[in-house]
C-alpha cells in the first residue's frame, strides 16, 4: 500500500495533450499574435465614421498682431462719408490669450479605400488564426513523439533491469565455477564487467527516462519536475487510408496552405486599396473656431460647414511604382502557394512510407517477442523437470524482457509515424 501511495500518477497522452494545449507557451504566443491582429482589424473599422478634433491654445502674446481698416473700408455714406474717415489701425497689446478649433470630418469617397484595406486586415486576421492552428497541430505532434519517447526510454530501462537477475546469477555461477577450478580467472572477471555494464546501461536508461519526462514535462507547460509514469500503448491499427485519399484531405486541411490561399487574397485587396488611392479624398465635415480675450474687432466665432476636398494630382509616379511593388508580393503569394502544395504532397508521401516501415518493424518485433516468451515457457518446464540450469531460465526471461522492450519500441516507433502522418494531413 506505501508503495502504491508513493508511485506517481499515471499520465496518458490524451491529458498530455489536453494540457499542452492550455498551457504551452508556443501555443499561447501564437493566440496573443491572434488577438493582437484582431484588435488591429477592429481599430482600423473605426476609420469608416467620422473623425472629431478639438485644439485648444493658450498662452501669452509675443507680438503685438495689429488690423487696420483702409478708410471707407465699410461704406461710404452722404450723410457723413468715408467709413472709417481715415485709415484705423488697432493693436492688441501682449497679454493673455486663447483660441478653440473644433472640427468634424465623415469621409465619403475614402469609405472604398477604407473598405478594401479592412478586407485585407481581415485576410489577414484569417492567416493568422491558420499560423495559430499550425502551431497547435505542431505542440500536438511534438507531445505525441516526446510521449512516445518516454515510453520508449521507460520500455529500455525495464528490459535492462529485468536482465540484471541474468548477469548477477552469472556472475554467481563464475565464483563457485572459479573455486571447482572449472572456469578460468579471466571469465569471472568478464562476468563482473559484464555486470557493471548492465549497470551502467540501467543508470543511462534512467537518466533517458528522466531527460525524456522533463521534455514532456516543458511541452505541457508545467513544472519539469513533476512526477508521472505514462500508460501502456495500444495495439497498432490496420485501417491506414490510401496515398491518393491522404493528399485530398491534406490539401484540404492544411493551416499552411489554407494560410498562403488567405494571402494571395490578402495581396490582391492591398493593391486594390493602393490604387483606390487615386480617388480624391471628398469628406463633409463641420469646423468651429473661437478665441478668447482678443480684440472685439477681430471674430471671435466662425463656423464653416460643407465639404472638403483634398488631392494630389501629380506624385511623380509614388502610387504608381507602390501598386507595382503589391502586385509583385501577390505574385509572390502565389508562387508560395504552389510551393506548399508540393511540399505537402511530400510530407505526406514520405509519412505514409515510414507509417508502413514502422508497421513492418511491429509485425517483425511482434513475431519475436511471441517466440520468446514461447521460449520463456519451454524453459521454464525444463527448469520444473531439472533439465536445464537456472542460469538459462535467467537467460530466458532477460530474452522475453528484450523482446518485450522491442516490441514496445516498435509500438512507439508505429505511433509517432502515425501521429507525424496526421500531422501531414493536418488533423489532431
């Protein structure tokens, strides 16, 4: 029952996934990158309503701003004449002053403009969200083949323990051999190094299985030194679809392709939206200003509504040559969509071939672990009817336990080239 207490708790991939996905810090990296591109799309819808202002200015006059008003400057009338009769001159003095500009712009001919880069931030967010979705299958793939390598660490390091009974009674029957004189110095001395070796062997298993959990251990997210033991694999499936079949779904599930389609698109609405640029920008818009403590004779309120107008109608060919250079990345986009057709095609020709060489290797491993323990089985009836030694019953037993460990290798070796399989066609 202590014993039972004290083991620790046993981790199966599925919780090693579930846990990957929720706390690795590539994965959260890739979900901060989405929502960043997707607060960017947001900001930038704003730009389709109207934009307000409002500049206040206060400080103190350092000049002496004057306004003169030519005579008869406003009317001129039988009565008494010239309006001012001569010319007027009135300064303001240097004091305290202010001024308010307020203003209200809605675009109108830029809403296209607009809405074409909005399109392409949304492409974009899109890319995005399929980098984020690679970059799940990828921590799955990863938790997949360092949980295999855990269980293929583990499967050694018992087969080497269970073959050290097989060298310490070796080493036992060297010492009493040694004594009746039956065997020489130099064999006890080579059953001692090969104990020793077996020893060593079981310590560097240890410390694979304990470099192959904390690795685990990182991908999850989670402390390095925590404690698990991982569940027997299950028996290697039969049902493996065709090449042909495999690539149709694989170009259809793809975050990378699925990604460099998004850009073309992408490409495409960002050189629409620099042409757009042609179109003068025609915006209503409402403007206010005031001032305070000036002169009465100067306005000190103006309101002005209607519509602006701005344009550049010669930039030296600017537009021109920054349309080009986007119709040149879209180009691009399209020829690294084609490029990643092809090298998913491959990845998924090459997983499907070493899917099939690791399922030959399990039937291979398969065949000999049953032989063994066939073996195991004999020996053990010969021991029973004192035919044999128990050395060889030793000897037995360590054989089935490699045999065993291989088969848990091969089983392992089947899964990660069946979880890298999944990986080409881009599912979990």
């Amino acid at each position: 029952m202590r014993a039972q207490e004290s083991s620790p708790p046993v981790l199966t991939l599925d919780q090693a996934i579930q846990q990957a996905v929720t706390n690795n810090s590539a994965l959260k990296t890739a979900s901060l990158e989405a929502l960043r591109a997707a607060d960017d799309l947001a900001a930038n819808r704003t730009k389709r309503f109207a934009s307000t202002q409002i500049t206040a200015i206060g400080g103190q006059l350092l000049t002496k701003p004057s306004v003169t008003f030519a005579q008869g400057s406003l009317g001129v009338y039988p009565a008494t004449g010239p309006i001012p009769a001569t010319d007027q001159k009135i300064e303001i003095p240097r004091k305290p002053t202010g001024a308010v500009f307020a203003s209200i712009s809605q675009p109108l001919s830029t809403l296209y403009r607009i809405h074409l880069q909005l399109t392409a931030l949304s492409f974009g967010l899109q890319a995005t969200r399929q980098e984020q979705e690679k970059t799940r299958l990828e921590v799955i793939d990863h938790v997949r083949r360092a949980y295999y390598a855990v269980v293929q660490a583990q499967s050694a390091l018992e087969s080497l323990e269970a073959s050290l009974p097989f060298y310490k009674e070796s080493r036992r029957l060297a010492g009493e051999n040694l004594k009746r004189e039956t065997v020489l110095e130099s064999d006890l001395l080579s059953a001692d190094a090969q104990l020793l070796k077996t020893k060593n062997a079981v310590s560097d298993a240890e410390d694979q299985v304990a470099t192959a959990s904390e690795r685990l251990n990182d991908l999850m997210g989670r402390d390095i030194h925590t404690e698990f033991r991982v569940a027997s694999l299950r028996s290697a499936d039969a049902d493996v679809e065709t090449p042909v079949a495999l690539e149709t779904r694989a170009l259809q599930n793809r975050p990378e392709l699925k990604k460099a389609k998004l850009q073309v698109q992408q490409a495409d609405y960002e050189a629409r939206a620099k042409k757009a640029e042609y179109i003068p920008d025609v915006s209503v818009g409402f403007n206010y200003y005031t001032t305070a403590n000036l002169q009465n004779a100067l306005p000190s309120n103006i309101a002005v509504a209607g519509f602006q107008l701005t344009w550049e109608p010669w930039d030296w060919g600017r537009r021109k040559q920054e349309r080009a250079e986007k119709r040149v990345k879209e180009e691009q986009a399209k020829v690294a969509v084609n490029s990643t057709e092809r090298a998913v095609l491959l990845q998924v020709r090459d997983a499907w071939r070493q899917l099939e060489n690791t399922r030959r290797q399990l039937e291979l491993t398969d065949a000999n672990e049953r032989a063994a323990r066939q073996k195991l089985k004999e020996t053990q009836e010969q021991v029973s009817r004192e035919a044999v030694l128990t050395r060889v019953l030793f000897s037995a037993q360590s054989d089935l336990a490699s045999a065993d460990s291989g088969y848990q290798q091969a089983l392992a070796a089947f899964w990660q080239a069946r979880a890298d399989l999944k990986k080409a066609i881009g599912e979990e």
